[in-house]
C-alpha cells in the first residue's frame, strides 16, 4: 500500500488559493507516478533574501510548501544568495539596486530561521544557488544564453514597456531569469512554486530543463495577498498587497498579542481569503466556517480562530491564549494596555499641538493625518474624545492619547519646557 494518498486527495489540498498551474494532467501523472514507485516528488520554492523580516504575505507559499511536506513530498527552500546580487526586475520600471554579499548573507540567516516557523525544518532541504552558479564558468554561461532570445525576454511586460518607453534595461536583468530557470536544471525539480508575479522566471525553468536532458518541471503559482486592510467589493478582495510600507501587515516575528489583533482587525469577510491561503485546517473545515457566516455566526469568534492558529504557529498555545486574553479585556472591555509606549516632547511657546504630539509619537504618519483624525473623531485623550484639530496640550502630562477605534493605539505624552 502506498504512503502517499490518492491523487484526487492531494490535488484537493494542492489546487486551493493556487492561481496558475502548468500543466495539471502533468501533475496527475507525476503525482501517479509517485504512489506507484513510493518516491516523493522533488517541490521547490526559491526566495531571493532582500530583506531580513518576513510577514504572512511570504508565508502564503511556505504554508504550500508545508502541504507538499504533510502529502510526503520533498520540499527545497533555496537560498537564492547568488540571484540575490543580481536583482530580480520583476515589476521594476527601472534596474533594481545590487546588493552585497553581506547584504545577502545577513538576510539569508534571519530569512530561513523564519521560515521555519511555518516549515518542518526536519523535512526541508535547505540549498543555495550559489552551490552552482558561483562555479558556472564562462562557457557554461554562454551556453545557458544560448537556450533562449532576446525577443523571449522582451515578452516580459516590465521589460516590454521599459523597452517602448526607451529606458534602459541592463544585460544581467536579462540574465535573472535564465540562472532562476538554471536552478531547477541544477536540483531536478518536479515542480516550481512562486507568486504569480513570478510566472515567467518559473516557466523559463519549465522550458530550460528539456534543453539540458531534464524532464520539464510543472509550475504552481499562489496569489500575492492582500493587507490585513482590505475589502470585498463585487464579491471580490480588494486592496494593496500586504507590505511593510503599506503598514498592513502580519510580521512572522512579531508578538503574539500584535498578530492575534492585526488578525482581529481583518475585514469580516476577507479573513476567509486568509483561512484559505494560510490555515491548517481542511477545506471541509473552511466550507462548514462560512456556513457559520451567512447562518449569523459573529465574525468576531470567527476571526479568533484564525488568530489563535497563527499565533500557535509562530508562537506557541500558550502565547495564543495570552494574546487572546490580552485582546478580549483591552478591545471588549474598552481596557487600558499594561505596556502604553511613554513620550516626552518638547513644548513650543508652552505647548504643542495634539496633531503634532501623535506624529511625534508614531500614532499617525503626519501631522495633516493627524488633524484629519482629530476631525473625523478618531481621537481621545485621557479618555475624552477631541475632534478640534488645533487642540493643543499645555506643559505637562502625562496625557493618555488614544487614536483609533478598530485598531487603537495608545500613547503616554508629557509636554515639557
């Protein structure tokens, strides 16, 4: 008896949230291949370090990668420390800035331990692209030139309108591409995931491999995912990629009590775009949650559950059931956190704007955001609403600021001479 289920089984975990899949019938038969010689199949995912934290966004191809590895399936995270340095050009307009080694390396080390957090790291084979690429000497490089064309690479939409809109595009962002597709070439990969952004570099593995005597690996893309502020409109999420400059965003190693009410704080509906591309739990689990939705179920018990998995993921249980506790008696109780971030700022002619003091303590990006929240009564101090955008504290304080109400900060601000 075989130690992988049947295909149709796997598929059903697979397929859900994916957006590409090249070429499925493939996958059937490769997947049908895998129970009949109990041999697992060869899954990959590469991640460039660029940057050393990782939010849920990132996670949404890891927690793929964990289903292959639950299904029996060998999972790759490569390192792409060599294709790092290059600079991937997808979505750039112009060439993306070149990092060090050192740059690379530092991310790398943080990159891969958070990784694991939502990877079996027992059941991970963790590989560099500098393994081969370093060492591909100058024929070896003309020869992987020499498997594709110019006008191939000018299919790409950003190369193609960088192309019209005569700015330049550099050689070694053609060469991108071609050493991504190489890694699959190097680790015989049975299939590539990757966002959907990354449609072309993939499939450029899937069209190298054959012309190196490799057979062509299939490709799986997943969706970029929205912020923790998106919308449904028209039955559809709507909103900006999840980003740290977008401040909408789950960090993998931030505290619980922090990813417990960013959890909370996702849309009614959209959390279900999460259940779908980052839980555990089964499909069947998911279909009987929504059900619970539309039969009146408080979206509020709903989101916890998202909330007290992830935290459990990246945590542990008990930090879940901390951050949930934390949650229900500051949010529910209208209570005052324990730990309120304390500022001191300097007073102008004996006081300081309240617009100015929330810039000044990191509640709002600018003062104008500032005064417009004042405006919209987003605003209490010392537990007392103030909608006057000119208010002003006199020397003092400490004074409880608190903005927002669905996602409410809070700051101490003394006003000194």
């Amino acid at each position: 008896m075989s130690r992988f289920l049947p295909v149709a089984e796997q598929l059903a975990v697979l397929e859900r949230g994916a957006v590409d899949l090249h070429v499925k019938a493939e996958l059937i038969e490769r997947l049908e291949e895998s129970r009949a010689q109990d041999r697992p199949l060869r899954v990959k995912a590469g991640f460039d370090p660029t940057r050393p934290d990782l939010h849920v966004g990132h996670a949404v191809l890891m927690q793929k990668l964990r289903q292959f590895q639950e299904l029996g399936h060998t999972v790759i995270l490569l390192v792409g420390e060599f294709t790092a340095m290059v600079g991937d050009p997808t979505g750039q307009n112009d060439a993306r800035p070149r990092l060090s080694r050192d740059d690379v390396r530092a991310a790398a080390k943080t990159y891969t331990e958070q990784a694991f957090k939502i990877l079996d790291r027992d059941r991970t084979e963790v590989r560099s692209n500098a393994e081969w690429l370093e060492t591909m000497g100058a024929p070896a490089l003309v020869e992987l030139l020499a498997k594709t064309t110019v006008s191939r690479m000018l299919e790409r939409n950003d190369f193609s309108k960088r192309f019209e809109e005569q700015k330049p595009i550099f050689q070694h962002e053609f060469l991108y591409p071609l050493l991504q597709g190489y890694d699959s070439v190097a680790l015989e990969c049975d299939i590539e995931l990757g966002g959907t952004d990354q449609l072309f570099n993939l499939l450029m593995g899937r069209d190298l491999m054959p012309k190196y005597g490799k057979r062509a690996q299939m490709v799986l893309t997943m969706p970029l995912l929205e912020g923790t502020d998106a919308k449904i409109e028209n039955g559809k999420v709507v909103g900006k990629k999840m980003s740290k400059s977008a401040d909408n965003y789950i960090g993998l190693d931030e505290p619980a009590e922090v990813i417990f009410r960013k959890c909370m704080q996702i849309d009614d509906d959209v959390i279900f775009r999460y259940f779908e591309l980052l839980s555990s739990l089964s499909n069947e689990a998911i279909a009987a949650l929504k059900e619970d939705r539309k039969n009146g179920r408080n979206p509020m018990e709903i989101k916890a559950i998202f909330g007290r998995e992830l935290c459990t993921r990246l945590h542990d249980a008990d930090a879940a059931e901390r951050a949930e506790a934390s949650f229900k008696a500051v949010y529910s109780n209208n209570a005052i956190p324990d730990d309120v971030p304390t500022f001191s700022i300097a007073a102008v002619q004996g006081s300081v704007r309240l617009a100015n003091a929330l810039q000044a303590a990191g509640l709002v990006k600018s003062v104008s955001d500032g005064r417009r929240l004042l405006e919209q009564g987003g605003v209490e101090l010392d537990q007392v609403r103030v909608i006057d955008p000119l208010h002003a504290l006199a020397v003092g304080g400490p004074y409880l600021v608190r903005v927002g109400s669905k996602n409410r900060k809070f700051a101490r601000i003394s006003v000194t001479e």
